[in-house]
C-alpha cells in the first residue's frame, strides 16, 4: 500500500509549490501594480458586497435559530442611540412633571438625576467609548461574538471556512504584502534620499511613500471611500483628523502627502522613521523635547512656515477612541495660528473592527487581528480649511473644529477629555448640571418673588 | 457559542437572582460584565472609590448619594446580587404582571421605584423627609447657581404643599401621593439592558 503512496507524494509536493507560487505570484502583480501606478480593478468592493451579503444572511439565520428557541436575540445597542442629541435636562424634567406645569421645584426632579446616573453605573458612556463598538449583526468573527449563542451547524461550518480562508490564506497574502511595502519604503526612501534637494527629489520622494503606503492599504484589504477630494490639504497647513488606531496614518497617507509628526522610536520603527526622513522632512522628536511646548510649537511653526514642505498631519485627540465619538481636542496644534484642514475618518465596523484598545493589546497583536479580519472599510471625508477667527481662543477654535469633525462623520461630539480613560473628572462639569437645572427653576422664583 | 451558559453558571444562585429580579439571561450577563468591568482589581466585590471612578457618575449632583444606595448601613462593599437586586428597580414596570396574593411585590413596582427615590432624600432612614434633608438634596442639586434663601424658600414651599399631616417633615406616603402618576413610567433607564425589556412586556 506504501509503495503506491510514494511517486505521488512527490507529485503532489510539486503540485502543490507550483500552484502556490503561480498564486501568489499572480495576486502580488495584481496588488503591487496598482499600487504602484494608483489604480485599482475593484476587486476589494466587489468583496466587500459580497461579504456584507453573507452577514445578513448570517444573522437572519441566528434570529431564526433564536426564534426557534423561543428566546430574544440580544442585539448590543448599535451607536445610533448614543450617538443622538440626548433629550435635554429642561424637557425631561418637564416630561417627568405633572404635563407642563409651573417650572418650580418638584421633589420627582431627583428622578431624573437618579436615572441619569444608574444609567452611566449600568452603560458608562465614556468607558463605552473606550471599548470596542457593538453590532448589531454578526460578521463571522469570533472576537465580535459577544452574544450571538444561537448559531446552528451551518453558521459554525461557515464560520470555520471563514476562518481557514482568513487565517490559512487571506493573513499570509497581506503578511507578505506588509513586509514588502514596508521594505520598499525604506528601500527607496533611503535612494531618494541620495538625490540632491530640488522639485526631482520631492516629486520622486511623493511617488514612493504613495506607493508603498498604497500597497500596505491593500495589505490590509482598506476599501477607503475619498469623499470631497477637493478639501485636501495643501502645504503650509495642518491636517487634523480623529484618531482610532495606528491605521489612520496610512490610510490618510495613501491618498495624500503629509509630513509626519511623532517620536523617535528605536527598533523597526526606528529604522523607518529614518529612512523616511531622508527623503522628505518630517518631524521626529526627541522623548525629551515632547514635554517642551515651546520647543514643539517652535518646530511645527517653522515647519508650516516653510511653503516648499508638505502639510503637517497630526491627531488632537492624543489618544485612540473607537470611533463612535470625537473626544477633546487638544489645542496645542490650534495655537500655531496656520490653517487647519480637518479630516473625519469613520469606520465599518461590520468587516472587522479598527479600534486599538492599548491598555489591552500590543501592537504586534493588534496588527495581527487587523490583517486577519476581512477588510477595513472606512469613509474619509475632507472638510474644508478653518481658521482661527478674531477673538477666538484656541479652545474655543479646537472645539470648533471638533464639532466639524463629529458632524461630518456622524460621530457624536463628547465633551470628555480623551485623557480621561486615566484621569479625573473636573468638579467643571458637575457645576454645568447644577446650571442647567437651575435655569428650570429660578426662572420661576423670580416670578413669584415679583408676584 | 456555548460561551454565555458557561457565564450563568460561573455566578452563584443566578437562578434565584433572575427570578427576584425579572433579569433575563442575557441582561444578568451583561450586567456581570459591567459588574466585572468596575471591579477593576478583581476582587469580586464593589466599593464606593469603585463607583466613584465612573465619570458621568462623578459629574451627577447626587452621585455620592447614588452610590451610598447600594450600600446597606455599615457594609463597605457591595456584591453582584445586592447590584443587580439595586438595579431591578429600574426595570420597566410589568404591566401585564399576575396579582399573586402570596408572592412578594417585584422590585420594579411602581412603590418600590418611589421608596427608593425616598431614600435618596431620607439619608438617616428615619421614614421621614425632614426640612433639613430636602435643604442637602437641593444644595446638591443646585449647587452656587442659588442663594441660600431662595434654596430656605424652596424647601419651605414644597413642605408646605406636601406635607398634610402637619409634622413639618414628608412621610413616604405624603410623597407618594406629590409624585406624578407618569413618574412610574419614566422611572426607568434607557440604558440597552434595560430598554430591550419594554419590547418583553
């Protein structure tokens, strides 16, 4: 029996090599091309379709199966009730009240205070911006199945094949297109760099990084819809944009030219940020320069001042959210007194989820669940340039182009500090509840005490 | 994936738990995520610094009393049963609700919802309101945004109207009889827990 194994052994082996090499081969002309030349078959919507066709079809299967058993199938609360304008204290409080009665104090008044904070003990607001969003049908990921226990045979076969093809074949395709695009990068960032300064050398150092951050979008399977490509941002600015993962860099970059700002990192890092800086100036700092605003603001000016050196692109919100909300923006980028071009990035949450919670995973990790989700689907949208207006203050100029930022991509504009995932709450916002309610009230205490 | 029976089975007398506090399965699982999510040393238990450390909580003017109601007299912590026992009070009233002459009144009643918005004004649990007591809720609810006198002629105007026994202090019954009959039905949160619930009953 053993002996009739062994010829076909090796012929499979063969087999098996060529057909792989001859794919791979193929869909690596077929990625790395067009990112070179910045045009794409279409291929990844075409999947994205697809794929959002299996996820319904996936979760009217689980409502059936939960049917069935006669339970309700828990559907997490999508971001749309969050998201919308809370009602306010004012019209609660006259909700809750006998129908539009006299604004004086009513000893139920405490009701809306109480139920506004076991609300926040049940479902915190800001921790839920923190954590990952929920959804509402199941994309065939075992780490966004919170609550989906109602799965029959089928779904679970369908979910190992999802898992074969995405952890078998789709993750070493973009592994590999990772190294690559990373490699090239500084490969060719460190000839360009050899080249004399001049209108060669930027035009040669803008073709590679949009090339190699071309193919590491498509490492990522990123489907990215450009929205009023018109507003992009143009040199001596400052590109501003909400911040949910390390990713945002890349899919900005792939579309534009930016300068970047960060800090020296060593290792892997290391080594790209310099390579990159050979070709074009970007702006790395020291660990000990970060504390010094001075010093920051001083390079960021000159930076912009310098008309021949591209925008700056830099994230307000110093910290990863997940991407249903804008948190507070810092103002320090607002202070330089330049022109801000906003950018609002939102992404689907149904094809995997973009969100990096650094308190609980690494990079390493968080790149490894990225390249093995189905794809990355997100909107950018270019808002139009802002400035800071006569007798506004940088706050009041962050907030503004916060709120810009929220409204266009539909993501609800908080008041809380980012920094708050680590931090105290000011005795401020406490004070603004009491002002609010107040309002209902010594409105009428005025009238009595003139009646 | 058989992942949220594990979870039931994880916490002790959940059986007994969902029966007195209406809690489904599901809601019971997300309120242990919650109740783990909060304690964030593990400790099995939750203390005041615990609830404390929720922003929106902080920032609510009566926050601190909020957080005393889940502690009985004398206990320093408090534990998943005695949290979502609290809780249950926030359910949505079940209007379709069997009268059983022997059971006990569910959590949710609407007289359990107004004893324990009592509570948070009668903080020496001495079954009254005292003028004193409504003065500290007010202070804490307006805050500097008025002056003491006009905070002394609130209190006094709201005794008046609703005390009718003439004690000078607001029984829980005289504060039954003050709060609106549409109060029950609000008296509950939006919170997704809770909110799938109303398309239940």
């Amino acid at each position: 029996m053993e002996s009739y194994l062994f010829p076909f052994d090796s012929l499979i082996c063969m087999l098996l090599g060529i057909s792989f090499t001859v794919l791979f081969t193929l869909l690596l002309v077929f990625i790395i091309v067009p990112a070179i030349f910045g045009v794409s078959f279409g291929i990844r919507r075409l999947y994205m379709k697809s794929l959002i066709k299996l996820f319904e079809w996936a979760t009217l299967r689980m409502e059936r199966g939960a049917k069935e058993k006669n339970q309700h199938l828990y559907k997490p609360y999508s971001n749309g009730i969050i998201a919308k304008e809370p009602v306010s204290l004012e019209q609660e409080i006259q909700d809750m009240r006998r129908g539009g009665a006299e604004p004086e104090f009513d000893m139920s008044d405490i009701f809306y205070f109480c139920r506004r904070g076991v609300e926040s003990i049940v479902d915190d607001e800001v921790t839920k911006r923190f954590t990952a969003e929920e959804l509402e049908s199941w994309n065939l990921l075992t780490r966004s199945n919170y609550n989906f226990h109602h799965i029959s045979t089928r779904l679970t076969a369908l979910w190992g094949v999802g898992v074969l093809i995405r952890y078998g074949f789709l993750l070493p395709l973009r592994v590999t297109l990772a190294f690559t695009g990373v490699g090239l990068l500084v490969v060719l960032t460190s000839i360009v760099g050899l080249f004399p300064n001049g209108r060669m050398k930027n035009y040669l150092s803008d073709k590679v990084h949009l090339m190699c951050y071309r193919i590491c979008v498509r490492a990522l399977t990123a489907i990215i819809t450009y929205h009023d490509s018109e507003n992009k941002p143009k040199n001596g600015g400052i590109c501003v944009a909400n911040h949910t993962s390390p990713i945002d860099v890349i899919i900005l970059a792939s579309d534009g030219c930016y300068a970047m700002v960060g800090q020296v990192h060593g290792g892997l890092m290391g080594v790209i940020q310099r390579a990159m800086v050979k070709a074009c100036p970007h702006i790395w700092f020291e660990r000990s320069e970060v504390k010094d605003r001075h010093l920051v603001a001083k390079r960021l000016s000159d930076h912009i001042a310098d008309k021949s050196k591209l925008p700056i692109l830099i994230f307000p919100e110093g910290t990863c959210i997940n991407n249903t909300s804008v948190m507070m923006f810092k103002k320090g980028s607002f202070e330089i007194g330049c022109r801000v071009y906003p950018v609002a990035i939102k992404y689907d949450p149904r094809f995997g989820d973009a969100f990096w919670n650094s308190s609980k995973f690494g990079m390493v990790n968080y790149l490894l669940r990225m390249m093995s989700s189905w794809a990355i689907v997100c909107s950018v949208w270019y808002l139009p340039p802002m400035s800071r207006m006569e007798g506004e203050d940088a706050v009041q100029f962050a907030n503004r182009v916060k709120a810009a930022i929220a409204r266009k991509g539909g993501l609800a504009d908080l008041l809380w500090d980012g920094g708050l995932k680590r931090g105290k709450v000011k005795e401020v916002f406490k004070e603004e509840q009491q002002k609010l309610y107040s309002k209902v009230l010594v409105g009428s205490s005025e009238d009595c005490s003139r009646s | 994936m058989g992942s949220t029976s594990s979870t039931l089975l994880k916490i002790p007398n959940v059986e007994v738990l969902m029966q007195e506090t209406g809690f489904s399965p599901a809601h019971i699982i997300r309120l242990h995520d919650r109740f783990k999510a909060l304690d964030k040393k593990g400790r099995g238990h939750l203390c005041p610094q615990d609830f404390g450390a929720i922003k929106e909580l902080a920032m609510n003017p009566i926050g601190d009393r909020i957080i005393g109601a889940f502690f009985s007299p004398g206990k320093e912590t408090v534990d998943f049963h005695t949290f979502v026992k609290i809780l249950a009070h926030f359910r949505p009233v079940d209007k379709n609700r069997p009268k059983e002459p022997n059971s006990p009144e569910p959590i949710n009643s609407r007289s359990n919802k107004l004893r324990f918005a009592f509570q948070l004004y009668d903080q020496d649990k001495d079954g009254k309101i005292s003028r004193d007591e409504l003065l500290k809720v007010l202070r804490a609810m307006l805050g500097m945004q008025v002056t003491e006198e006009q905070l002394e002629s609130i209190a006094d105007r709201t005794i008046q109207e609703a005390d009718l026994d003439r004690d000078d202090a607001i029984s829980f019954e005289e504060f039954r009889k003050v709060s609106p009959e549409i109060l029950h039905s609000r008296c509950f949160i939006k919170a997704p827990v809770i909110m799938l619930m109303e398309r239940d009953c």
